[in-house]
C-alpha cells in the first residue's frame, strides 16, 4: 500500500519537476525531455551540442535555495505533494509464508538452542531484494522475542516489573540463528508493481513454529508448553509437573 501511495505521488510530482528542469535546460519543450535514473534528459542542450541533463537535486535547490532560477509559470504547489492510494482490494495483498525450525532442548536446565530455521517466503515482486530479506530476518528476531523471551509482568499492585532492558529481555545476534531464504515471486493483481506485504510473514510464524519444535523434543516427557515467552524456569517446571503426574500414576496415588 505505502509503495502504491509513494509512486502515485510520484507520477504527479515528475511533471512539476520536468517544468523546472527545462527551465535549467533552457529547453522550450518540457514534454520532450526524458527521466530516467534520477535526472532529466535533453537531446543538444544551451549550445546544441551533447546530452545535457539536470538532477532531482537540481531541481529541488533550485525551488528551495534559488527561486530566482525558476520558471515565471511555475507549479506553486513545489515539490510537496499529499496523495491517496487505494488497492483493488481494501484488505491489502498480504505475503504466503512458510517457516520449519529445527531446536536442542535441554531438560535439565530448560534452555533452547534454534540449530536450524528455514523460510519461504512470497511477497509477490521484490522491489528491493536486500530489504525484503532484511524485513524477513527482523521480523522473525521479533518473533523469537515472542517466543521466549519478551514479557511484561506485573506485581500484585499493577506495577510493571520489566520496566527497564536489564529485566526486558530481548534476542541478540546470539539468539538469533543464520536464516535460510528461498524466495517466490507470485505478483499480486491488486497492487502498484504487484507487490505484497512481507513483514507479517516474518514476524507472525516464529512463535507456532518454534513452540511446535520444542513440544515436538518433549514428546517423550508427556510435556506440551503453551504460553509465551517459553522461559527455562516454565519449561523446568513443567517437566517436573510432568515427572511427579508421572510417577503418581505409576503408584496410583491422588495428589492434592
């Protein structure tokens, strides 16, 4: 949506700047001047000879630095432009994500290492290949956040007891592991460009996945965890809730 609303408001500023770089140009045809790569294009120039050609930065120091450089005629409305962007369909284009992570539980200190985590990902055309994965990573940073690490308790009294990053804990670059990326490219019909949303996928998946992986290594313990963050000390003591169900079924005895 905001790479919609950003190329509409472009293709309404591009003729405004076209007028001042003509001027620069010295160019009585505006129209046949050509952008492309940030800069306006003329064929010959003041003294007939060559491509000349002016900067987006030209342009704008000449509205904002040198008026006296301008067209009579100039767009008084500059360089700042409000546009609204509306996609075919209201509920956005979202991205198709999917995540597998391989984990070592330890039972006996209730720490989890992620060994593995694979994704793919479709977030239709990627505008900007380096910052999709970035987001894909950032995004799934947060959700191991969210899986076993991030909590604001509070006390009996409302008072919040992580009210500082020293008891806030969040993932590092040793929490978080080396990320596997395979990438589809399915253009949403609904979208400037045919691009999706790609930062829920990264951030959304990471809780379901890893909370599947680590019940999956506890299966043989009778032990499934179920709420955020998962904790060593709730791991640790819901193995030992699992030990003692376990041993007083074996002696038939009923605890209270």
């Amino acid at each position: 949506m905001s790479g919609g609303a950003v190329a509409s408001a472009c293709k309404q500023l591009v003729p405004r700047m076209r007028k001042i770089a003509a001027h620069l140009l010295k160019s009585n045809d505006a129209a046949a001047l050509e952008f492309r790569d940030g800069r306006f294009f003329a064929a010959g120039g003041a003294q007939g000879g060559g491509e000349s050609s002016v900067s987006i930065a030209d342009v704008a120091e000449a509205w904002y630095l040198k008026p006296h450089l301008l067209p009579v005629d100039v767009d008084t409305g500059g360089l700042e432009i409000s546009v609204g962007y509306k996609t075919k369909v209201d509920t956005g284009a979202f991205t198709y994500c999917s995540q597998a992570a391989v984990v070592a539980v330890d039972p006996h200190t209730g720490q989890i290492e992620i060994l593995d985590y694979v994704v793919v990902e479709d977030c239709g055309i990627m505008v900007n290949p380096m910052i999709v994965e970035g987001q894909c990573i950032g995004g799934i940073a947060q959700g191991i956040g969210t899986a076993f690490y991030e909590e604001t308790p509070y006390d009996e009294f409302g008072q919040p007891l992580a009210s500082t990053l020293a008891d806030y804990v969040m993932p590092g670059a040793t929490e978080v592991p080396n990320i596997r990326f395979d990438h589809f490219e399915t253009p949403s019909p609904n979208t400037e460009f045919g691009a999706k949303g790609v930062g829920e996928g990264g951030g959304i998946a990471p809780p379901a996945v890893l909370f599947g992986a680590v019940n999956n290594a506890l299966q043989g313990l009778g032990v499934e965890m179920t709420q955020t963050p998962l904790t060593p000390h709730r791991l640790l003591t819901a193995i030992e809730a699992a030990r003692h169900s376990g041993e007083n079924s074996s002696t038939g005895t009923t605890g209270k």
